[in-house]
C-alpha cells in the first residue's frame, strides 16, 4: 500500500493521477488481448503462420506501451512539451525517409523497415503534433504579440502535405479534425473554423476525382452494386449472427473468412462471439475515457494542460468512432485502428505514448505550473 506521507516520485504520482482513467485504459487493453486472441488465429492460419503469431506479437507490443504510457505520465507539462517536439521532429524525418526509401504496398507508402521492425511514422507524429499545437494555441491567447497562430497553421500544413503525399487520407482528416478543434477551443472565430471545413471538403472532394481508390471507397460506400463490398458485407453478417449475447468465445465462423479481421475489422470479431452487449460495454469505455480527459482538462487552470488533453482525448475518441463507423458500414471503408484493441505495434505504442501524456496533463496539481513561462523563450526563437 502507497501511504499518502511518502514523499516519493511513485506516492505522488499515485495520488495524483487520474486512477479511474487509469482504470478504464488498462481495461481496453484486457479487452485488447482477449479480441485478439479471437480474432488473429484465422488470420495467420489462413496466410501460413503459427495460428498465435499476431496474438503472440500483440503481447510482444505491449510491453513496451505499458511502459511508455505508465514512464510518461510521470513527467510535467515542460517535459511533455519536450518531449513532444523531439518525436514530432523526429517523426517527421522518419515520414520522409518512408516518402523516399519505403516500399509500395497498394498504392500507398506508409511503412518503412529499420532493423528488421515495420514502423509507421505517421502514427507517433500524431499525438505529438496536438501538443504541439496545444502549446502554441495556448502562447497564442496568452502573447496574442507572438505568431503562434500562423507557426500551429504551418505544422498543419506540413504533416498534412506528407500525409497526403503517402497517401493517408483517412490520418490526414483525423489530424484536420483535431486541429480545428484547438483552434475553436482557442477561441478563433467561427469563420475560420468554417473556412477549415470548407477548404478540407475541396481536399476529399481533390481526392475524389485524383485517386482512384478513394474514389472507389466512395462509390462503394454510395452504391455497393458498383463495386466489390465482400469485408463490410461480412462485417455486418459477424453483427446478426452474433445478436446480443454472441456466439461465444471461439465459436464465430465469419471471422474465419473476414480480411483484417485482426486489425480493422476486429470491432465485428467482438460482435460475433461477445455479442453487442461487449460491443456497448466497449463504447462505454472510449466514452468514458474521453469524457473524462474532457472534464479533468476543464478543471485545470494550465491553458496548455487543457487544451493538450482536450487535443488528445479528441484524436483518441474520434479514432475509435471512425473504426467503429467503418464495421458498422456508417462511413466509407478507412483503414484505422481501434485503440488498444486492433492489432498494430506502431499504433499501440503512439496510443500509448498519448495517453500517457493524458494521464500525465490530467493529473491533480495544487497550482498552475510555470513551467510554460520559461519555456515560451522557447517559442520566440521560432518567431
């Protein structure tokens, strides 16, 4: 037991830290491990692998999330910063060299090899550009002198531009989303956040009529007759035959023909052999971890805390929605993660290195830090 009178790094991180947060994350990772043992053994057997290759890596990954989520909730606002430019800009590097040396894989260059280990780059710049633009929205409406506002709006532009150059569109409107919610939080005019929604519909509208396959998701999504539909037909078939109460653990039969159903379609896996009632039982937990970041950031008198915890249980809550959305046929077929539940070790680890920084900005502090003073220094180097 951790006594309250101990003045230790641990204690004080223990009674100030959000537990029920805490709480509700580790439970999507239990819910995590259980999903994928349902749903990877098809998958590798189907392609020639150990029937628990994927569940096997899925443990393997994490270790090093727990890790990086519980180590980082332990640092401060000035170290979360920090720490945020460092894996932006190295993140971004990486994004390059995928641009420029990674392989083609249906069109799309995403990935890249470094010792023998897939890396997603696009994925850990994610939670660090919301700080990143956090911390800027925030010197923003304190110094309205500084340019922090142009500076948040060419980070936009520039992940974005890599982004799309991959192609990822389905990253690219996530990361618009965010954004353009700071920048409402931030207290912009409306106008401007119209101009974003405007200017990301020309973007999709780009997209529609210059890429083929997004263009073909569309036309699936608005007429199935025009193309082939065989995963979402599938997806929607795992939810009626798995009805309230599921077929049990092991028992679905969908999952055994179903693509992906490990990575972005294990969201249906859960409906067939748990059934909707753990389908519910999973929304209630995105639900109440973002539900929760958003009331503790509210709470904090930090400018930069709440709008970076408000950043990040946005991207984290509107990630999950859009995998749900897909299984259920709401929104054109995307490849996205559900978090801490798809398969994935790039997604896994800059979900949890997030979160961590979640936990780490919602916890109890007896006042504001002052750390965001010495460190806008930091940012007039930039003007």
């Amino acid at each position: 037991m951790i006594s309250r009178e101990q003045r230790t790094p641990l204690s004080e991180w223990w009674w100030t830290v959000d537990r029920l947060l805490l709480a509700a994350v580790m439970a999507l990772i239990i819910a995590g491990v259980i999903l994928s043992l349902a749903a990877s053994p098809p998958v590798a057997a189907r392609i020639g692998l150990d029937p628990f290759h994927f569940f096997n890596r899925h443990v393997l990954f994490l270790i090093p999330s727990i890790i990086v989520m519980l180590g980082v909730s332990f640092l401060s606002p000035k170290h979360i910063r920090r720490s945020a430019l460092i894996v932006f800009a190295f993140s971004i590097v990486l994004i390059v060299a995928t641009l420029m040396f990674g392989p083609e894989v249906k069109g799309a260059k995403r990935w890249i090899t470094i010792l023998g280990v897939n890396i997603q780059a696009s994925e850990a710049a994610k939670p660090s550009f919301v700080v990143l633009v956090a911390w800027l929205f925030s010197e923003s409406a304190r110094r309205p002198e500084m340019p922090a506002t142009s500076m948040a709006l060419g980070l936009l532009t520039m992940l974005v531009t890599l982004l799309v150059m991959e192609p990822d569109f389905g990253q690219t409107m996530l990361v618009l989303a965010v954004w353009g919610t700071l920048f409402f939080l931030a207290g912009m005019r409306m106008i401007w956040v119209f101009g974003l929604i405007g200017a990301s519909g020309v973007g999709l509208f780009t997209a529609y009529l210059f890429v083929p396959h997004v263009a073909g998701r569309i036309q699936r999504f608005m007429n199935p007759a025009s193309g082939d539909t065989f995963q979402v037909d599938l997806a929607m078939e795992s939810f009626m035959h798995g009805g309230w109460f599921g077929q049990g653990p092991g028992e679905g039969t969908v999952k055994r023909i179903l693509p992906d159903s490990h990575t972005d379609f294990v969201f249906a896996v859960a409906a067939e052999e748990f059934g909707i009632i753990l389908c519910l039982a999973l929304l209630a937990l995105f639900a109440f971890i973002v539900l929760r970041s958003l009331s503790r950031a509210y709470t904090t008198e930090d400018l930069f805390a709440r709008f970076a915890a408000a950043g990040l249980a946005i991207m984290f809550g509107t990630q999950a929605a859009i995998n749900i959305a897909v299984n259920l046929h709401l929104i054109p077929a995307k490849g996205m993660t559900l978090p801490f539940i798809s398969y994935g070790g790039s997604s896994m680890i800059s979900l949890a290195y997030g979160v961590g920084m979640l936990l780490a900005l919602t916890r109890q502090r007896p006042s504001v830090e002052m750390e965001s003073i010495g460190d806008s220094n930091a940012i007039r180097a930039y003007a």
